[in-house]
C-alpha cells in the first residue's frame, strides 16, 4: 500500500511530466512556424519531429496535467477526455494510413513539412512506432479520467508498451541501431519524440499509482525498499554498460570478445554489490520487524484480559496466552474454531451483532461468558476496534474479566434488597411507634385533662362556697392545688406541641423574620402591659420555612427573655441577624440574670431548668420546642451568657433556594 507522502510526490511527478511534455511539443511546433531547425531536430543527423507528432504531444500533455490527481473538477476532466480522445483518433488515422497505404488528409493539416529526411512519399507523416503509441496513450488517458475503476486500472498496462516503444528508440539513437527506431519504408522516430514518449509514460504510471502494480513502489514494506532500489538499476546499469562497451570497441581499446567478457563481469560485480547490499537492508527490515513482532507478543501477553484478532466472518487470526488459559483449549484448537465458539449458547446471537456493528462503526463493545473446554463461565466485558490488516476488516478485541464484578453487583442487590426489607420493616415499627404516640397524646389529652379539671374544679368550689368553714391554712393549701393543676395542665400543653412537632407536615414558603419577632413580642407583652421593656428590633434577613413553627420560636426565645429580665430596673431585649455564604443567624438579646456556661448543655433538653420554679415561672419545655423546630429547619441553637450580665440565644437556618 502506497503512503500519502508517495502519492503526493506522484502527482506531483505526473503533472511535471504532463507540462515537459506539453512544453516540447510546443517548441517543435514553434521550429515549424519560425523555421528553427534545432527546435525541429536535436541534430542535423537526426529525423525530425513532425507537426502532427508535436501537436499530440501538446493535447496529451495538458490531458496528463489536468488528470495529475484524481481529484479533478468536472470540467478540467472533460477537457482532459476530449484532449485524450483527440490524440487517439490522430493516432489510430496515422496507423490506418500506415497499414492500409492510403491518405486520410491529416499528416499536412497543421503546416507542410519539408525536410531531407522526412520521406516525400508521405510528407509531415508520424512514424508507424510513433503512431501506435499516440493511440495507446491516447486511451490511457481516457482511462484516466474515467469515473469507474476499470480506466484507472487498465491505464497503466496501456503506457507500459508506450515506454516500452519509446525506451527501444532512445537505445537505438544511443548505440547508433537505427532498426530500433526506424521500420523499413516508413518513417522514423525522432530521438525527442522518443524521449517524450517516455516522460509520457512516465506521467501517466505516476498518476494513478494507488490502483495498479505501481503501488508497490510507494510501499514501506521490504517488496517497496527492494523496488525502489531494483528499477533504477535493472534499467540504467545494463544501458550503460551496454554503452560504455560499444564506445571501447569503437574506439578500438579491446576487441568484441574482451568487451563481452568485461561488460559481464562489471554486471556480475555490480550485481553483487547491489545483492549484498539488498540483503543487509532486507536484513536489518526482518530484523526491526521481529523485535516488533517480539515486542508485540510480550505486550498481549501483559495485558489484563484476553486480545484475539477476528476477520469478517469471525476466524480467529491471532490471540494471546491469556485466551488459552481461560478456555482451556490448545493452540491448534484454538485456530480451528470460530470466536463465537467460544461464547455462552445464549449469548452468541447478541455477541456476533456487536461484532457486525464494531466491523460498521469502527468501534464496539459488550459483556460475555466465556465457556471454557471443562465448562468453566466467566464473564468478560469486550471492547473492539476495527482494523485494516492487508486490505481486509478485522476487528481487534480485548477482554477484561468482571465475575467479581458481577459477583459484586448481584451482592449489592442482594443488600439492596435486605435493605430495603428492614427500611420496610422498621417503616411498620415506626407507623405503630406513631400510632400509640397518637393513642397516648389522645390519652393525655383527654384521660389525664379531665382528672386535673376535677381537681381544680373541686378545689374552686372549695374555696368560693365552703370559704367560711376554712381557715387560714386550709385557703392557702387550696390555692396550692388549683395552682399546681394548672401548672400540670399547662405542662402537658408543652409536652404535646413537643410531641406534635415531629409529625407535623411543613409548608416552606418565603417568611418575613421582622414581621414574626415583632408579633411574637407584640404576644409576649401583652399579658403585662403595664410593664414597659426596650424591645430593639433592626430589619431581619427574610427566610424560607414553616411560618408557624418559626413563630413559636420567637415566642419562646423572646418570651424567655422578657422574663429573665422581669427583675431588672431597665429591662431591654435586641433582636437582630445576618445573612452568611451559606446559613442565615438570629439571635434573642437581654440584659436579664444570664446564667452559668457550664450548665449549657442541659439548656435545651426537655424540663431542664437552671432557675427554680420560685423564681421564674415555667415548664422546661420551650428551649426544648426551639431546639426540636430549628433541627427541622435543617439549623442549629446555641447560647452564651454569664450569671447577672443576660444571655444571647443563637439558632441558624440554612439558605435555600424556591
């Protein structure tokens, strides 16, 4: 196969000679018109070149020039075409005239030749050579320019015997045999028209060399190296020395026998030469390509996986040691079977559609089980890619073993499904564990709010109608009894709002954070309006959440705070926040009785207190209730205070988009 550097030195080779051609046969013409005898005839001595032979030479010049490449528009290979055709039909008359000893009124078209050594019989009349070179020429060109790839392929067996022709000439004018280039009673070849049919053929051989044996030439292969380096010498040595001996003989320095006995054996020590030094460049080429063949053996037998090389219809050409090993199979088995032999019954109808669409495509790949020869599987993943080997598509595979792969994958199903049945399982605990916290609330709500009721009802009428039958101590402790079953009825308010949150469904919307700590202390405050506390409140970062549950923060957070502060002279609460790369802060500021950092950590849990019933009223819950909303959210709470000098509460919010 020819290499893209070749081709484009062939083209180029072929559109040269197209133009020398040309050129030539334009200098003859103009030695006509202008009566120039040296551009007629190299040497006086020598037959000139007739107008007719001239002007072919300049359309099959300019035909082999606009078909250098194959790739030529349309309208410069129709002008090649009738170029060609022309030079055939000029040839095929001339040979006409020739054979059948008539005129057909085209050898004095272009202009009348006289000359001494053009015959008078037939004047401006091509040589017989001349003129059957001209018409294969001709319809070498025309095949050139064809579409088909019969032309194309039959072109260059069409210049052979043009060079053939011609190269006799130019041997016939160098050894002085004029029966070489000239036949009995017709005219003869002129040495330039010879040499222009050999450029010719030249050109035309060069220019489509990738569709006949010419292509040889341009190989890198050892059939390329050994004819590039063959032809120049099988065709200038012989006619060299075959020259150098007539010219020793003429000139009288040895006899026949001598100069036959030294132009054999100056071939023989030539030959020897050029077959020594054939030989070590074949050598060293057989050399590189076994270590590239070692090479190559090593690096399949490295790879990870099985390789094997298939043609069209599936015969393995090649594989490595691994596809052995894991089929069990010898080397001649091996060559002896197909590759889909070697692949799960199931699984072959797939395998092979894959191999047709890589052989398509260029590119495939698929999963497979091998069967070994003792009935071993084991799963593969194959890619392919497809290959041009000798003209010929292949397609080349490499396999990689995923059965732990697969054991994997079926593993993790499994889990998934184990997974799913406990997520399934502790889903029914948990819709129970729901449904009895539903039953209890419902008991607490009504089972346990109508003893306390009772209690306080009775203790009411206690002291409203039997007053006067009780003294002193007797009213106090029924106070303490309607005010502990209050204090329980409220206590079990907070646990359910506790309880309830962590079922109940959130509508996250856009929520005003002012609007909310304003209404919370609006709420706060207004059981003790006769209380005045600094409320300072900035505009707050808006968020996104459940309106509902980030009230009942404020409230509470805001609600502690005007408490803790209910001992001080000039008692303030701040609310502020800001907006961060990734959550948004609040915080609830007072300047009341603070409390001890190490107790921290018992602040939001549920009934933990660091202050006595005594002194601030209170269930325990509400930190609890922030804590439990603000983990809802997706935030955190946290506070920092010190005993006499107020708290500040924190909690966050994560930033979300709508």
């Amino acid at each position: 196969m020819a290499t893209a550097p070749f081709l484009r030195r062939a083209a180029a080779c072929a559109g040269l000679a197209g133009a020398s051609v040309a050129a030539l046969g334009g200098l003859v013409l103009t030695g006509w018109a202008l009566d120039i005898a040296v551009l007629r005839q190299i040497h006086p001595a020598f037959v000139p070149m007739v107008p007719n032979t001239a002007a072919c030479f300049v359309l099959a010049g300019c035909a082999l020039w606009m078909e250098r490449r194959p790739g030529a528009g349309a309208s410069h290979r129709r002008t090649a075409q009738i170029a060609a055709a022309l030079v055939a039909l000029v040839g095929a008359a001339t040979l006409v005239e020739h054979l059948a000893g008539v005129s057909v009124g085209i050898d004095q078209v272009l202009m009348r030749a006289s000359d001494p050594l053009v015959p008078a019989a037939t004047p401006g009349r091509m040589a017989l050579a001349t003129s059957v070179s001209f018409l294969l020429s001709g319809l070498s060109l025309v095949g050139l320019g064809g579409r088909g790839s019969l032309g194309a392929l039959r072109a260059p067996w069409l210049a052979l015997p043009v060079g053939a022709i011609s190269f006799l000439a130019v041997l016939g004018y160098l050894y002085g045999v004029s029966a070489l280039y000239a036949v009995p009673g017709y005219a003869s070849m002129a040495l330039h028209t010879g040499v222009g049919f050999l450029v010719l053929a030249v050109g035309m051989l060069a220019a489509r060399p990738d569709r006949s044996w010419v292509a040889i030439l341009g190989s890198p292969r050892a059939g390329g190296m050994v004819a590039r380096r063959l032809l120049p010498v099988a065709i200038l040595v012989p006619v060299a020395l075959g020259w150098l001996r007539l010219m020793g003989e003429q000139a009288g320095l040895y006899a026949t026998e001598f100069g036959l006995a030294l132009m054999v054996s100056s071939s023989v020590a030539l030959l020897l030469w050029f077959g020594r030094s054939t030989v070590l460049v074949l050598e060293r080429h057989d050399t590189a390509r076994e270590n590239a063949y070692a090479f190559s053996e090593s690096l399949l037998a490295s790879l990870p996986g099985v390789f094997c090389l298939c043609d069209e219809s599936g015969r393995l050409l090649r594989w490595n040691r691994a596809l052995e090993e894991v089929s069990g199979y010898t080397t001649a088995e091996i060559a002896a079977r197909p590759l889909l032999d070697f692949v799960a019954e199931e699984e072959r109808t797939s395998f092979a559609e894959r191999v047709r669409h890589g052989l398509a495509t260029g590119w495939t790949d698929t999963d497979a089980v091998l069967v070994a020869k003792d009935g071993l599987r084991t799963a593969y993943h194959f890619t392919g890619r497809r290959a041009e080997i000798e003209g010929a598509p292949c397609l080349i595979g490499i396999g990689v073993d995923i059965s732990r792969r697969r054991a994997a994958e079926e593993q993790l199903v499994r889990l998934n499904a184990e997974l799913e049945a406990r997520v399934d399982e502790r889903t029914a605990a948990l819709v129970a564990a729901n449904q009895e916290l539903e039953s209890f609330s419902y008991s607490v709500s009504h089972d346990l709010r109508a003893p306390l009721r009772a209690v306080d009802g009775y203790a009411c009428i206690l002291v409203e109608d039997h007053a006067s039958r009780l003294d002193e101590e007797g009213r106090r402790v029924a106070g303490v009894v309607r005010s502990e079953a209050q204090r329980m009825s409220a206590l079990i308010d907070d646990l359910l709002r506790f309880s309830r949150l962590s079922r109940q469904s959130m509508q996250v919307a856009d929520v005003d954070m002012t609007a909310l700590a304003r209404s919370a202390f609006d709420e706060v405050t207004a059981a003790d309006s006769g209380r005045h506390v600094r409320f300072v409140l900035p505009p707050l970062p808006a968020a996104r959440g459940e309106a509902a549950m980030l009230r009942q923060v404020w409230v509470n957070l805001i609600g502690n705070a005007v408490k803790f502060t209910s001992r001080c002279a000039e008692p303030a609460v701040e609310v502020g926040g800001s907006r961060g790369d990734h959550e948004l802060t609040y915080y609830v500021r007072d300047n009341g009785v603070g409390f001890d950092m190490a107790y921290a950590d018992k602040l939001f849990g549920v009934f933990q207190r660091l202050h006595g019933e005594g002194e601030f009223p209170g269930t325990g819950v509400g930190l609890a209730l922030v804590k439990r909303v603000v983990g809802r959210h997706g935030g955190r709470v946290f506070a920092e205070a010190r005993p006499g000098a107020g708290a500040t509460f924190y909690f966050t919010l994560p930033l979300q988009e709508e």
